[in-house]
C-alpha cells in the first residue's frame, strides 16, 4: 500500500467509524432543506424557483462541518508532525485527504440531492442538474476548505474561524453552481457556460488548494 | 545520545530541529552516513510527547497506516506489535489502551519501519519497569544495527551513551 493510498483509506475508515462524516452531513443537508420551506412558506411554485439555491446552500452548509477537523484532529495527537517529515510530499498528502474529505461528506451530499430535490418539488431536470453541478462544485468546496483548515490548524479555536476565512472564497462557486442549475431549467443562460466555469473552478482550486495548504501549514507550524 | 537539562533548556526543540520540524536561524544539521537524496527528516523516526494515535482505529489498523505511510516495512505488523508486548491486543481500539500501552503502540512504529535515527523525546513515558526495561533493549538492537538514537530524557535511558547537558544544572 503506498502512502498516499494508505492516508486515503485510514481517513475514510476514520471519518466512517466517528460518525462525523456521510452521515451527519447528510442529516444537516436534510435538516437545512427541511427547515426552509417552513420560513420561506409552502408555495410549491416559489419553492420550485429557489430550490437549487437551497440545496446549494445546504451542501455548502453541510461540508463546512467536517471542515474544521481534517487537519485539526492530525495536529492534536501529533500525526501531522509525521506527516510533515515524511518523504511524502505535503501537497499531495493533502490532496489524499482532500479526496477522502470529498468521497465521505461531499458525495454523499451529491447522492442524497435527488431526494432532498423532491421534498422542494422540483422537476427532474432540476434535480439533475444540481446533482450534476454539485458532483462537480463540491471537490472544489473541499479543496477551499482545505486551506482555510490548514491557516486555521495552529490557532486556539480556529474552527471558529474557518467559516470566516472560507466562505468568501466559495461564493464564486456557488453563484455559478446555482447558476448553471436554474439555467438548465428556466434559461435564458445555457446550461453549458456557467457549468463549465463551475468546472474551471474545481480544477483551479484542486491545483491551488493544496499547494496554498502546504504552504500555510508550513509556515503556521514552525 | 542523551540530551539532559532542565525544564525548557531546549531538548524537545533541539529534536524537532533535527527532526525538520523547526527552521534553526543559523548554522545548519548534517547526518554524515546517511542517504544524500533524502532530508534528516524522512530518514528519522520522531517519537514525541503525543502518541500519533486514531482512538477509533484497532492497535494493528494504527501501526499498519503507519508502516505503509511511513514505508519500508520491514517486518509484518504483528511481529512489531509482539516485539512491544501488544501481540494480544491487536484487535482492540486503541481508545480502551492505558497511557503506557499508547506509548508501546507507538514504539511499535519504530520496529516495524527501519530507519537509521530514532529522535526520542521523553521515550519512557509512562512505561512501566518492563515497559522501560524493553525499550532500552530495542534502543540496544537499534545501536547495534548500526542506528543512532537522539533521546531527550531526565531519567536513565538504561543504556551506555554520550549525554550532552543543555542550559544550567538541573
């Protein structure tokens, strides 16, 4: 088993048995959906218009959860000064626990969207393009939080301070999320131009985030 | 080598230097003997205050996502586990280990993947006598192999080395 694969294994078996993975984030997910029709009203036709941008909400909501532990948790019981002598680079260590950040709270959000889709009634071509466009703007989500976790690791109470740090940078991702999924619906933009900003996006962010994290580390912890 | 001193007299810093973990402001540290193309860091084991342990994980799953990220296993877990007097414990999670058993799953991590430096900082923590009287014997085979080992301690190691006394007497 090589390195990377061995951390990626180890964090999904961890975020699995502590619970605070999948599971709560899916709960949060739901409660999030569940509570909105309650404030905004029953008015299936409003509902069905701000949908997306709720399920977007609550996925964003949802993965900032989990956020404050992915390299909190390393550094309270010394595993991240291993991980930092390693003959493995940073950055790549990083990006194996970005991925198992992604495949145990962000995909789950992305397999849980359809249901959450029909308690807002929305069609299923909604609920298929905001599927789609989370499956494609959650990694993103992660790799964000990724830095923000990393400049966040060293402080007392920095999980307080990670929502701050983060969600400024995510509101690029979840304009053109949100976007992309009412575009597939009700137009007039197509689908395609917002989507494939969505992408640019991830990609950028999965090259940065974790070379801005292993920086930030770095530096943070000397 | 031994490194003594009281209280803050800078055993623990001197080690995460040596370690890489800390950017000394002047002067450098050099392994002479070892590989050229990896740093002091990737060819030492650090064994700190905390025991780098996952409460929720088994004692083998904790030392087997070690060896592999650590790599170049040498011996199969469970030999490395026997080796520390864990071999029955294999199975439990290392939630239900005492302070001393955290501290053997630790030393574990240094038998099971060879590497010529072992950077020791306060090792018998909460050992007990054979726990002790074990890790003096492993740190004997390590010498004897070849290797170095760099412990910060205030108590007796249990074997002969240099000691090297940092800041006033204690």
């Amino acid at each position: 088993m090589t390195a990377l694969s061995a951390l990626l294994v180890r964090d999904m078996r961890l975020a699995i048995r502590v619970g605070g993975g999948a599971l709560m984030g899916v709960l949060f997910f739901l409660i999030v959906v569940t509570l909105v029709p309650f404030a905004v009203g029953p008015d299936l036709v409003q509902l069905r218009r701000i949908g997306p941008a709720i399920l977007w909400l609550g996925a964003l909501l949802a993965c900032l959860l989990t956020l404050d532990r992915l390299l909190a948790a390393d550094h309270e019981d010394g595993s991240l000064d291993l991980i930092l002598m390693g003959g493995t680079p940073l950055e790549l260590s990083l990006l194996a626990k970005a991925v198992a950040h992604w495949i145990t709270t962000g995909l789950p959000l992305v397999i849980a969207t359809p249901l959450l889709g029909l308690l807002l009634d929305l069609e299923p071509l909604a609920i298929g393009a905001v599927a789609l466009t989370l499956l494609a703007g959650t990694p993103a989500l992660t790799c964000i939080g990724l830095i923000g976790a990393a400049l966040s690791v060293a402080l007392r109470r920095g999980g307080l301070l990670l929502p701050v740090l983060i969600l400024p940078l995510t509101v690029p991702v979840l304009i053109f999320g949100v976007a992309a999924s009412n575009a597939a619906v009700a137009g007039p933009l197509s689908f395609g131009a917002p989507f494939m900003i969505l992408c640019a996006l991830t990609l950028g962010s999965l090259v940065l985030g974790p070379f801005a994290a292993a920086a930030a580390l770095r530096h943070g912890l000397e | 080598m031994a490194l003594v001193g009281p209280n803050g007299s800078g055993k623990s810093s001197l080690l995460r230097l040596i370690a890489g973990l800390l950017r000394p402001s002047a002067g450098r540290i050099e392994f002479q003997g070892g590989t050229a193309e990896r740093t002091i860091g990737e060819q030492a084991h650090y064994l700190g205050h905390l025991d780098p342990l996952k409460p929720s994980l088994t004692v083998a799953e904790n030392l087997d996502f070690w060896a592999g990220y650590l790599g170049d296993r040498d011996s199969p877990a469970d030999e490395a586990l026997a080796a520390v007097g864990l071999g029955a414990l294999t199975d439990l999670p290392a939630a239900y280990l005492s302070a001393g058993q955290r501290r053997r799953l630790s030393l574990a991590r240094l038998l099971a993947v060879p590497r010529p430096i072992w950077l020791l900082d306060e090792p018998a923590s909460g050992l007990d006598a054979a726990g002790q009287e074990r890790l003096a014997e492993h740190m004997r085979e390590h010498l004897a192999t070849g290797g170095m080992v760099v412990a910060a301690t205030h108590g007796p190691l249990g074997i002969e080395c240099e000691e090297l006394r940092l800041g006033g007497s204690p």
